[in-house]
C-alpha cells in the first residue's frame, strides 16, 4: 500500500520518541528541523544521542516504555528491535488517535519518514513507501544537485507577492507565469 504525502504543521504537537540508538538519533535529528516539542524515553542513550538531547534541550527519561506515555501525545516513532513493543505501542496509539511509526515494521506504521529536502520554505520529500529507502535517500541526494542556490530569495519574493496581492484569478496566473519563468531559467 502507498502512503499519502502530507506535509503536517508541528506546532503544539507534542512527539514521544521511543529508543536513544541510532536510528533513533536519525528520527531526532529529521525531527529537530521542523520541531523542539519532542521527549525521549529510553533504557540506554547513546553519547551522541545524549549530546544532542542536552545541546537542544529536549526533555528525555532514562526508563522503560509505561502505558499512557502517549496519551497526550499527537505522534509517536518507535526506534526499538523489540517487535512486541512496536506491537503494544501501536496498539495503544489506535486508541489515542496518535499518529505513529515504528522503525522498519510498516505493518506498525500510520506513517513513514520520506527522505527530504529542507531549504528554508522549501521541502520536498521522497518516498517508495518502504519498499526502497536506500534509493529514496539516493534520489533525494540527486535532487539536491538541482536546486539552484537563490531559490530561497525566489521564494521569499513570492511569499511576499502572494501577501500584497488581492487574491484571484490575476494573482494566480501572475504567480505561476512567475513561477514557470524561474524554473525555465535554471537551464540557462
């Protein structure tokens, strides 16, 4: 099954993260860009995992998953190898309403990680709903080969335009003959 591509605002959303390994490094530091709303609960945290945590001043405890963690969480990621664990969070996180991932077990998973791009306003995620990540990580790398280095001032003017102009079919095709002309230009 495909994952539908969202892009979802994080504010006043808090993440639990379950897990300190690696992986569950990689899920922080993906989080951090977008949000600092995030607790960690872990038996053990790797150096580097603990370094980030207190450089960012992310609140975590060094404990075992308990029932109800997630009870006024809005997205939980799952970064254990315990699959009876991924099995009784997601479980759990159905009667939340808790949106919630758990690390290489999809049957686990409301959602998955896309591999991304993040450059200012712009975002743009890459996904093969599990079945690849390692070409999703490659593609995205592609991709970023072809951004060119003003598009965040681009942006910004037609973040500004968008605002000053009445809205309408005028403003729309302004914006998108705008848009299109930016594009062409990349190749020269």
């Amino acid at each position: 099954m495909s994952y539908f591509p969202a892009f979802i605002k994080l504010d006043n959303k808090q993440i639990l993260l379950v897990g300190a390994g690696n992986i569950a490094l990689e899920k922080l530091e993906k989080l951090l860009v977008f949000t600092k709303d995030i607790v960690v609960v872990a038996l053990e945290f790797s150096p580097d995992m603990l370094a980030l945590l207190k450089q960012e001043q992310i609140h975590y405890e060094k404990r075992a998953y308990k029932k109800g963690d997630i009870k006024d969480m809005s997205m939980v990621i799952i970064a254990v190898d315990d699959i009876g664990l991924q099995k009784i969070i997601y479980d759990e996180s159905q009667d939340y309403k808790c949106l919630c991932n758990s690390v290489d077990s999809v049957e686990y998973c409301d959602f998955i990680f896309p591999s991304f791009i993040k450059n200012d306003d712009l975002t743009i995620a890459v996904s093969t709903s599990g079945s690849s990540p390692a070409f999703a990580k490659h593609f995205r790398i592609y991709l970023e080969g072809l951004i060119p280095e003003g598009i965040s001032s681009f942006l910004q003017e037609m973040k500004e335009l968008r605002s000053s102009l009445p809205k309408g079919k005028e403003r729309m095709k302004m914006l998108d003959t705008k848009a299109k002309e930016y594009i062409r230009g990349w190749s020269g």
